[in-house]
C-alpha cells in the first residue's frame, strides 16, 4: 500500500503579520495623486485667466461665462463616451450645487431654505 503524503503547503496558514504593501501600486496611485493636482491647479490658472478675459470684454459676463461652460462641455461630450459625459455631467452638477449651498449656508444664511420646510410649503401649495 503506498504511504499518504501530508500536505505541508501553507495555503491554510492564516498570517498574523499584515500583508505587504504592493510598493509598484502605491507609487502609482501617488503618481497619479501628483499629476491631478498638477492639473487642477493648471486648469484652475486657465480659468481665471479667461475669466479675466470675459471681464474685460465690452460683452456681459453671463454670456462670457456661458459660451465657456458651453465649449467645455461641448468638448466633454465628443471626447467621451456618451455614458461616461452622463455620469460626469450629473456628477459635477451634483458637486457644484452641494458646494454653492454650502458657501450660502455660511456666508448667507437667508438664502437658504430648509429642505423639510420646502416640501412641506410644496405639499401645501398643491393640496
């Protein structure tokens, strides 16, 4: 009869010590971290430059300001898959309006409504 062979692998074995840090991984995600606030700052820059520009234009700012969020988004939705402009649509938009009544709420707190107010004067509004 032949002899049985215990298995002395360690796949079973669970470690105490923590698992290694992927060294590769982390210099990549620290890479990445660098070049998006490289590029934040940069595309911030071209922003208050054209801001600049729109100001000292004899055209009112709002059209300025609009034809620039027009192209940049024009230039989002060719350059991207159009599931993938979507989501980054909704998801700027979302962003901005959470930023916008944040800076309200503190430096303007009576322009900012309550949510459960608003949809209790809704409510009666339409009953």
């Amino acid at each position: 009869m032949p002899k049985v062979r215990k298995n002395k692998s360690k796949d079973n074995v669970v470690p105490f010590n923590k698992p290694k840090v992927d060294k590769v991984a982390e210099e990549k995600r620290e890479l990445r971290q660098s070049e998006q606030d490289r590029l934040n700052a940069v595309i911030k820059e071209k922003c208050s430059e054209i801001l600049e520009i729109i100001d000292l234009s004899q055209i009112e700012k709002q059209w300025g300001l609009y034809a620039f969020l027009f192209h940049c988004k024009q230039i989002t939705a060719f350059d991207l898959h159009p599931s993938e402009y979507v989501r980054l649509n909704d998801t700027t938009n979302k962003e901005i309006i959470k930023n916008q009544r944040e800076y309200l709420e503190e430096y303007f707190p009576e322009f900012v409504r309550d949510d459960a107010n608003t949809e209790e004067n809704t409510k009666k509004v339409l009953h």
